[in-house]
C-alpha cells in the first residue's frame, strides 16, 4: 500500500513537471537588443510564461533581475511551429525587440 502512495505521489509530480515544460524555454541571443527603451545584453535568456497567462517574462540566466516583462495574448500557431520565437527590427546599431512567442502565447510591440 505504501508502494502504490509513493508511485502515485511520483507520477503526479512527473505530469506537473511535463505540464510546465512547455511554459519556459532558453535561448541564446548573441547581440544586445532594446525593449521598452531599456537595453539588453546578449546572454542566454529563459523565457516563462506567467502561472495566470497574462504575461512573459524574458530574463537573462547571469543577472536574473534584468528582466522583461511583456503582456501577451493569445496566438493561433499550427503544430509544426516552433515553441519559441522571437522577432527584432534592427535599426541601424540598434536591435529592438518586436515579438515574443512561447507556446500560443505571444506578445506584439
């Protein structure tokens, strides 16, 4: 009886970590980049999608402080899409973030 407990408690851990999984994804962006007038520099970056999903959020993996807070809203992605994308228009010297997907959650500037 113990034994099944114990599996049962294990198996649920399993599926809420899979469940997660999904919500959070690295990258790695080789340059800086500017977003709402604040500037970024290139690091790896994780990207988590919030536990109510209404926003993403983008901090680098060396400051974790410097982060980007970004609203989202639904986006209709088909199923061979990738789980992260992310857009910037570059203007000159300078790169500025315009989207942000993770899953079908994705933000526009």
């Amino acid at each position: 009886m113990r034994f099944n407990v114990i599996l049962i408690v294990l198996i649920s851990c399993l599926c809420v970590t899979a469940a997660f999984a999904g919500e959070t994804a690295s990258v790695n962006i080789p340059f800086s980049f500017k977003s709402h007038g604040e500037q970024f520099p290139a690091s790896q970056y994780e990207v988590q999608l919030s536990p109510d999903r209404h926003h993403l959020t983008m901090s680098t993996k060396l400051t974790p402080a410097k982060s980007i807070f970004l609203v989202d809203e639904p986006a209709d992605v088909n199923q061979f899409a990738a789980t992260l994308s992310i857009r910037f228009d570059h203007n000159g010297d300078v790169r500025e973030l315009r989207s942000l997907r993770l899953g079908s959650y994705e933000y526009r500037r």
